[in-house]
C-alpha cells in the first residue's frame, strides 16, 4: 500500500491550529470531510496537504469520508476566512464551518450519505416551491433623477469605470440612494456579474425585495426559478430566521451562480459568489453588521476587505455614516459621494424640541405631542410613537417599602409584559427567564405593586384609551416572533390600514411610509447617560432614523422630541438635521480622548460563577503583558466588571487592550492571546476577545 498523506483540517472548536488526519489520497483545500475528534463525530474543512503530520504518526487518525457532494470552496472565500480568522483573533474552524448553511456541517446529515446522498442532493431533489408571481418578471422603468442624484451617480459612475475602490454615499433620509444603488446593480448584471446587497436588519428584506425584484431579476445570467421563495428567479435572499432548508437552498444559487443578486444580513456576507462584481452596504453604521457572539466580526469591515480582495467596487450608503467610515472619506480612502436633499418634491421634516421640564406629562406624553396626534387624525395621516424600550414596563414597584422587580440569575430588573389575553409576566431581557407577576410584594405583603416608567406596551394601551378611535399597531421584538409577523404588520401600515405606529427602532430605518405626518421620540434622554463612548453617534444616528420617516410623500411633516436636555449638542445638531457639524464635534472630541477612530481596541472579557475569579485572571493576563515587549505603545487598562456584571448566574468582567497603531495592537494580541489559554488552565471559567468592540 501507498504512504498514506496527510490532511491539516480545521474544526469548529475554541482551540488554536489545525488537525491533522490521513488519507489514501490528497484532498483539495476547501473540501468538507467527516472526522472524529476526541469521542465526538465532525464535520471538518480540509485546509492544506502535509507530507508529515504535526505529531506522531502512530497517532493520527483517518479521516472517515470526504464529502464530495460540492466542489471545493473558492480560492477567494478561503482567502476571506483567513483574513476574518488573523484580524479577529479566532480559530480558523470557527470561522469556516459556522460560514456554512448548517446542514452543511452537521456529521447527521451525511449518515447514510451514500443512498440518502446528503443534504445538498436532498435540496436538490425537493419539488421546486410555488410561486406568486411569474419567473420572469418584467423590469420596472426607472423613475428620473433629480440634479443631486445625476451629480452623485456621475461621481459613483467614475468609481464603477476604475472597476474598484470604495464610495460612501452620504444621503440624508429619502435621498434617494436605493435608486442609486439599482443603478449601479443594473450595470453590474449586465455584465454577467453578482451583487451582493446587505442590510442590517431583517425586516427590511422584503421591502427591498421587492422593488429589487421589479427593477432587475429580469437582467442577470441566473434565471433559474427560485426554491426559497425569492420573488423573480435571478435574486436569493438570506437572513437568520429562514429554515435550515430554506438557508441551504439560497445559499447554493449563490454559490452555483445560479442567482445574480444576494439580498441578506450579515450572514449573506460570507457566501461564495463565483461572478461577484460588486458590494452595497446599506445603512452602513448600523451596528447589526457587528456579530456579538462566537467570531464577532463587522459585515461591513469585512465587505471592504473582500471588495478589496476582489479588485471591484464597495458602496457604503447612509445618512448618517460611522465616524469611522466619515473620517477615512474624509482622508480620501474613501470616495465621498452627498445626496444633500430629499428625491421627492417634499422637504425634510421640522424638528422640534419640547422641554418635558415645563410640561405636565400624561403618561409620559407632552400636550404638544398629544396635540400633534390629534392634529394628524383629523387630517388622516398617520403619526409614529418611537420609544426603543420593549415590554410594558422597564420595572416592578413596591411603593410602601421600596422592593423592585430584579431576576434572580442577572444584576439587571426584570421588565413587566402584560398583553390583552395573556397572563402578565416579569421578563428578563438579559437571560430571558420569565416569572408570573408576585400577587403581594415579596418583601412586604403590600399588594399595591406599581409599574415604574413605560415600554411600547404600555403606550399602546395609553393610546387605545385616549384615542378609541384610531387604528394603532405596535412592532416591536414581541409583536413580531412569529415567522412572517414582521412583514404582515409593515404590510397594514402601508396599506393605510393603521392611524398612530408604536414602535422600537425596528421601524426606524429603511421604511418609507408614505402617509407619515409626525413622528413623537419617548425617553430619548436615556442614552445620554449611557457609558459607552459611542452612545451620542448611536442616539444621534437613530433619532436622524427615525425622523427620516415622515414627510416622505406628505407635505408639512413634523417631527417632535420630548427631553429635559434640550440644549444638549446631540439635539442642537438634530434639529439642523446636520451631519456633519456632528461628526466633526464628535470627531475633535475623539481625537483629544484618543478614541477610535484615532486609536484601535481590542476587549478581553471573562466569565466565571465568582466575580473575583474572571477579575483574578483578567488581572493575571495584564501583568503578563507588562512582560512582553509587543506591549510598548500598547495600553492595558485594568479589568473592571462589566455594566451588567451576572448574567444567567454568570459573572462577568472585561480588560481594554488599546493603541494608538493597529499594527502595534495585532502585534501585541499574536503573542499574548497564545498564552492566555495557558493563565486560563485550572480556573472555571471561559474567555473571549473581541476586536474593535462597538460597545464597551
């Protein structure tokens, strides 16, 4: 018999490298193979071919199969995973195989592989889904540009001819830029090539879906007719809350270029795409791009890199752009590309402060915002009630002795739900553990328990009760579990079928309600006392959002923000509906603290059963940086718990790692980060790093 050869496959587990298996024969990189490790049965990802393994012969494993059912993963996808794997400091297996539409990776679904043929022949062979509307769907004529779109399409036109390079496309709210973007797709399919179209947030998909539908599934080279549902056969769509199968079946159009345009969230980002031509990142400071567990990477950061990669163009598109994709156009990395003035004939709405100082509020409302709802009913336009705070009540209250509601397994209060038809609970929004509400207060007996403050629920209900004769619809994170919720509650708001929309900021972006009148902002103060650095660019960022919903088709639109703090910058600077004197304070104030994006970060957290074990050895990984010389022009600060300290009887505590040179930080985190697994050794407890961490 032949020496067999020798695989380096990497595997979804938190351990540094790759593992080494034999083979009678060489195996391509980007070929899935199925393993044992330990006594577990893997899914791995063949990596590269060793004439010698890593340890002794005697003790390295066969593989058990090679999973033949797709050709390799691309030269450039695997180009992708690496880079993603050194920047953010992570194994290399747990960044290929979670990439992977799950039924890829799971061992169970190649048991049997053989006559079963596996998931992708399974995805195959199902009957192909039935359709709304017809294959081939007619394109739609284009609308005409206005002066500010023709001069910002003529400048996106010259990054399109240089066939690379990255535009921001700064355009206030209803500017217009999703007309840009079919544009510059619409060139892209006519040459054969994929586009691939992010959004930060679900429920934007099917709106967008379908105007992209309309405009070009008619153009591209894929035609074939679509098996998840996509309206027109050219486009795949790919989001977290489809099925498995549904996931799997997109996710191989795109890969076999068998679609022409990827509409999804983050996820979409690391699909193969063989005739990738070009990359849209819509509301590209939103920060849903930023994933928050396992590789906790930034869709957008990775898109420019892959645009990069490629050699082909990158379009970052919002009114309100992150200060750090702001200061690199301003530096001339990136093209900078205004949209200054709304497409349609109506202006921008009137912002209008109201000072809740002098006002007597019922239930939380102002008589000037009461006033203004009343106003928009008699006129028959609709009004949107924004308050990003889910559930009826932020907290339960015992007047008589002071007790309020707190969960049991987090240092944080649990929120009362009640809904009409439903047994009213307290809800954890940290660990999700939901309790019925005591009868008595646990304390004292006292049965006179109060809800402290107001979420959409309680809202809602305050506005069935003052207004029973409108129509109100709530969309928030509980209205819209159920598959499809999402987009049947958008649905009524467009149709005209609801008078006043209560809302978190799922409805803030993307949406153009047509009817919109009035917006009323509810408890915008509280991010101003928020710890993290970024909370005045989150807040403004949002109430910019927001605002940017009315007056969209409808002229004389208003827009009412309810604060104690009226004389605050954010505020001031809102009400101009000015960007850029914004970003450029907020940009001074950075540079003098020496925040990003004048420094880089890196955040080291832990998490034990005691607080003093994570912040011991936080501690221990400080002192043994001071030791390595990779350290000079890097700081360290000390560990410190973080702001929710227990989470689902979990203690957590985080150490800042910063500098002023990102070479200087990778550096220092390449030889330090091998050597905290050493530290961890011995203790109960688990810790990660995150890269350019977006909350702190």
């Amino acid at each position: 018999m032949s020496d067999p050869v020798y695989l380096a496959v990497a595997l979804d587990v938190p351990l540094p490298g790759l593992f080494d298996y034999s083979h009678v024969a060489p195996v391509a990189p980007g070929v899935r193979v199925r393993v044992t490790f330990g006594r577990r049965v893997m899914v791995g990802m063949v990596w590269a071919v060793r004439e010698q393994p890593g340890v002794a012969a005697d003790r390295v494993r066969p593989i058990e199969s090679v999973l033949d059912d797709l050709p390799p993963m691309p030269a450039d996808w695997l180009r992708l995973a690496e880079f993603a794997a050194r920047y953010y400091h992570h194994p290399l297996g747990e960044v290929l195989l979670p990439a992977l539409p799950p039924p890829l990776r799971k061992p169970a679904a190649y048991t049997g592989a053989r006559s079963a043929g596996g998931p992708v022949s399974r995805a195959d062979r199902r009957p192909r889904a039935a359709k709304s509307k017809p294959v081939g769907v007619s394109p739609v004529e284009p609308p005409p540009l206005t002066p500010a779109q023709g001069a910002a399409m003529d400048s996106l036109q010259a990054l399109m001819d240089d066939g690379r390079g990255i535009a921001l496309l700064h355009g206030v709210t209803g500017s217009g830029k999703t007309e840009l973007y079919l544009r510059l797709a619409r060139q892209v399919l006519a040459q054969g090539r994929q586009v691939l179209l992010l959004v930060p947030e679900i429920n934007l998909t099917p709106q967008l879906e379908q105007v992209v539908a309309g405009r070009l599934c008619a153009i591209g080279a894929g035609h074939e007719e679509s098996t998840d549902g996509a309206a027109g056969g050219a486009m795949a769509i790919l989001h977290s809350r489809l099925s498995e199968g549904e996931r799997l079946r997109a996710w191989l159009r795109v890969a076999r270029g068998q679609a022409d345009i990827l509409l999804g969230t983050r996820l979409a980002l690391m699909t193969p795409m063989p005739r990738l031509g070009l990359i849209i990142v819509d509301e590209e400071h939103d920060a849903s791009y930023k994933q928050q567990d396992g590789l906790r990477y930034s869709a957008r950061d990775l898109a420019v890199w892959r645009g990069h990669d490629l050699g082909i163009p990158v379009v970052l598109g919002s009114a309100t752009p992150s200060l750090e994709s702001w200061r690199r156009a301003q530096r001339g990395d990136y093209r900078l590309v205004s949209l200054p003035e709304r497409a349609q004939a109506q202006a921008l709405p009137d912002i209008h402060l109201v000072d809740t100082r002098r006002s007597q509020l019922e239930q939380g409302f102002t008589p000037q915002l009461l006033q203004a709802l009343e106003s928009r009913l008699r006129l028959g336009e609709q009004s949107l009630v924004f308050i990003n705070r889910r559930g009826y009540a932020p907290v339960l209250r015992c007047a008589s002795c002071g007790w309020v509601s707190q969960c049991n397994q987090c240092t944080a209060h649990t929120v009362l739900h009640r809904e009409a038809g439903r047994r009213a609970v307290l809800q954890c929004h940290h660990c999700g553990d939901a309790r019925p509400v005591p009868r008595a207060c646990p304390d004292c007996g006292d049965q006179d328990l109060q809800p402290m403050g107001r979420g959409t629920q309680r809202v809602e209900e305050f506005l069935a009760e003052r207004f029973p004769q409108a129509r109100i619809v709530r969309i928030d994170a509980d209205a819209t579990r159920r598959k499809g919720s999402a987009q049947a509650l958008f649905a009524q708001v467009h149709a005209g079928d609801a008078d006043i929309l209560v809302g978190t900021q799922m409805v803030s972006k993307g949406h153009d309600f047509a009817n919109l009148g009035l917006v009323g902002v509810l408890n915008a103060d509280a991010t101003l006392f928020a710890q993290d650095f970024r909370a005045p660019e989150r807040l403004f960022a949002q109430l910019m959002q927001v605002a940017g919903r009315a007056g969209r088709r409808t002229a004389g639109a208003q827009v009412l923000v309810q604060t104690d703090y009226p004389d605050q910058a954010v505020y001031q600077a809102l009400c101009r509906h000015d960007y850029r004197s914004f970003a450029e304070t907020a940009l001074a104030e950075r540079e003098d603290l020496g925040l990003p994006p004048f420094s880089s970060q890196a955040l080291l957290t832990a998490q034990a059963g005691r607080l003093a074990e994570a912040l011991g050895f936080l501690e221990a990984v400080r002192a043994l940086a001071g030791t390595l010389p990779e350290a000079r022009g890097v700081r360290v600060y000390d560990a410190v718990p973080l702001r929710v300290v227990r989470v689902a009887r979990v203690e957590r505590a985080q150490l800042l790692i910063e500098s002023v040179r990102r070479s200087a930080l990778h550096r220092l985190l390449r030889v330090l980060l091998p050597q905290v697994d050493g530290l961890a050794t011995g203790r109960s407890l688990r810790w990660g790093i995150e890269v350019d961490p977006q909350e702190i």
